[in-house]
C-alpha cells in the first residue's frame, strides 16, 4: 500500500467525514491507480476511519438541522455522495425524524405569517420554497391555512 494515497486519505478524514465514493473521486483527480485506491480503503474501512453508515447518519442529521427535507436529503447522498438506497434507508431507520415538525420548524422560520397567508401568489411562494428544499407535500400542506398553537 502506499503510504502517500494513505497519508493523502487520513489528512481529508482528519478534518471530517466522506463517502466512500467522494473518497475515490477525490484520489482519481489525484491520480493514484484504482489498487491504490482499492487498498488505501480497505484499510480504513477495517480500522472503522471510513464508514459510509457513519457519513450517511451524520449527513442526515446535519443537512435536516439545516432544514431540508427528506426528498433532497436523499437525492444528495445518492447522487453527489454515492450512498446506496439500503444505506440511506438504515440511516433514516435510526435517526428517527419527524419530518412534519421539522416543516413546520422551517415554516415558522422563513415565513413567520405562513397560517394566514391568503394571497395565491405567496402561497405558490411557500409551497415552490418547501419542495425545493426537499419536503414532501404531505410534510407541510395541512399547516397552510390552519392556525397553529
């Protein structure tokens, strides 16, 4: 193995957690062969340095306290991160989410008066703004229009 793709890995995971796949892509621009790759993350999977159940838990959490919903939440991890769906799944299995709370959260944050909104064009606002961060319909369309306490 060699000790430069291995020095190169523990100085990107010293300073936080990545994928596997953001990993490879990163030692590809670098141009280290694919065995140097392939062993370089062997190894830090065996020591547990690499983990991509790991990545994905904090990712979830980190990108939800940021106040995106699960749809975007996902489509990141498989798109940009190269997260398989079955990881995901476990991922979100564990965290334990409340999705509607969190809308409801992002809600009363970026539209303090969301309950009373009447006017059509900023409805099309608040619902365009909540599905472009990644909640699902049935995550915030009761909270539109009714009074919360």
């Amino acid at each position: 193995m060699s000790s430069t793709a291995l020095n190169y890995v523990i100085n990107l995971l010293a300073r936080r957690e990545y994928s596997e796949f953001e990993i490879r892509c990163k030692m590809q621009e670098k141009c280290f062969t694919e065995l140097e790759i392939d062993e370089v993350l062997r190894y830090c999977q065996q020591k547990n340095w690499q983990n991509d159940q790991r990545f994905t838990e904090n990712y979830l959490i980190f990108r939800s306290q940021r106040g995106y919903g699960l749809n975007r939440i996902k489509q990141e991890l498989q798109q940009l991160k190269g997260i398989s769906s079955d990881v995901i799944q476990q991922a979100l299995d564990e965290a334990g989410i409340n999705w509607s709370e969190l809308a409801l959260t992002v809600l009363r944050k970026k539209f303090p008066q969301f309950a009373t909104i009447s006017e059509v064009k900023m409805k099309q606002k608040v619902w365009r703004y909540m599905l472009s961060h990644g909640f699902k319909q049935e995550d915030f369309s009761h909270y539109i229009n009714n009074e919360i306490e």
